[in-house]
C-alpha cells in the first residue's frame, strides 16, 4: 500500500514490512516544526482505516487524544502523587491512596486508562458490594476512580469519564435477628435483677418499638 505520511493535516495508512498495518493522524508541528504524527498499528488494514477515520472525526471536532500506553494503575499513581498528595489534607490522601491500592489497582490496574470501560468498573463495584463491602466504601471507590478520570481528561490523556455512567450498587437489605421462645425466655431469665425488666419484659411480649418503651419508662419514674 502506498504510504501518505507526509500530507499534513490528513490522516493516512501504510504497512510495514511484518505486515502489520499503521494507521496515523497529522496533530500538528513539534517546537522544531515538524509534523506530529498520532500512530497505531493493527494487524489488518480494516481495523487500520477504521482507526483512522475515527481520529479524524476526533480531532476535527477537538476531542482526539493521542494514543497512550499509561495504564490505569500507572495513571493512579501518578495522579495521587502529582495532584492528591500536594494539594489535600494528610488524611484525605491516604484515604484516596487506601481505596486506590486495595481496591482499584488490583482489579483494574493493568488496563490501559485509554482502554477502560466502564463495564469493567461496573463489575468491580458489583463484585465489593456482593462480597459485603459497605455502601460507603463501594461509594469511596467509585469516587476515587472517576475523580482521578476527570483529572485524565484535563491532561487529555482520555476524552470521556467511564465513571459518569457506572451505577452504585443498591445496599444490601439489612437482615433482622428474631429471638426464638427459648431466647425470649434465657434473656429475661438474665435480665430479671435489672431494673429495666419490666420495659424488656412489655417490649418482648407486645412488640412495641423501642420509642414507646422509652415512654413508657419515662412515666414510670
């Protein structure tokens, strides 16, 4: 294929002598003044020109990025040691780095930040919530991953938040212990020297809410 790399401002793609196809996009000039390239290299020329024309749809409408290698985990660290850590309080920062080492990193660390999607993020959250994280927690993780992305973007190392459109889990309902008879009986048999027995013994025998007891104890001193 015949190669088009010097027409600035189009983009073009040629293959290489292993066969592989390299689709790139003029994005300027350098501080020499030479033209600057955004490449990437596919196996077929369809994925190739595909990759291609959507660069140029892109960067005519000033949302291309130039392709990256930074991971996600590699973005994570160097957002908290660049933009968290100096600018926040102690606390905050570990906090941010806790949720970021334990949480995200481990799962979502070796994706590419240019490649994450926010299903994978999705499942992540799902996944802490089912394994019985608290709510805040997941909400933490959450937070953490989207406010390090917005901070991508302004480094135009990303052009959208994955995070904007990650649901939080709903929280697990909160399961409620039943004393049995025996229970019922083995507590007030406990209970019985102490002075509130009488409210324990009217709120296990009439199922009155604890408000009421309340009430009910204030009256009676």
């Amino acid at each position: 294929m015949t190669s088009q790399r010097n027409k600035p401002g189009q983009g073009s793609v040629y293959q290489r002598k292993d066969g592989y196809f390299v689709a790139q996009v003029h994005i300027g000039q350098d501080d020499n003044g030479k033209a600057k390239y955004a490449r990437r290299t596919f196996k077929t020329e369809g994925e190739a020109l595909q990759w291609r024309d959507q660069a140029l749809v892109e960067y005519r409408q000033g949302i291309f990025v130039i392709p990256s290698t930074v991971t996600f985990g590699e973005w994570l660290d160097i957002w908290l040691e660049q933009y968290v850590k100096p600018n926040v309080r102690p606390k905050t920062w570990e906090s941010y780095e806790y949720i970021t080492r334990l949480h995200l990193k481990p799962k979502l660390g070796n994706v590419k930040v240019q490649a994450l999607q926010t299903t994978q993020l999705q499942k992540l959250l799902n996944e802490k919530r089912q394994s019985g994280l608290s709510t805040r927690t997941v909400e933490l993780i959450l937070t953490t991953a989207r406010t390090a992305l917005k901070q991508a973007i302004h480094d135009e190392l990303i052009s959208k938040n994955i995070a904007d459109h990650v649901r939080k889990p709903k929280p697990s309902p909160k399961q409620i212990s039943i004393f049995t008879v025996d229970q019922m009986k083995e507590f007030m048999f406990v209970t019985e020297e102490d002075r509130l027995w009488i409210a324990f013994k009217l709120l296990l025998g009439t199922g009155m809410r604890v408000g009421g007891v309340a009430c009910f104890e204030v009256g009676r001193y």
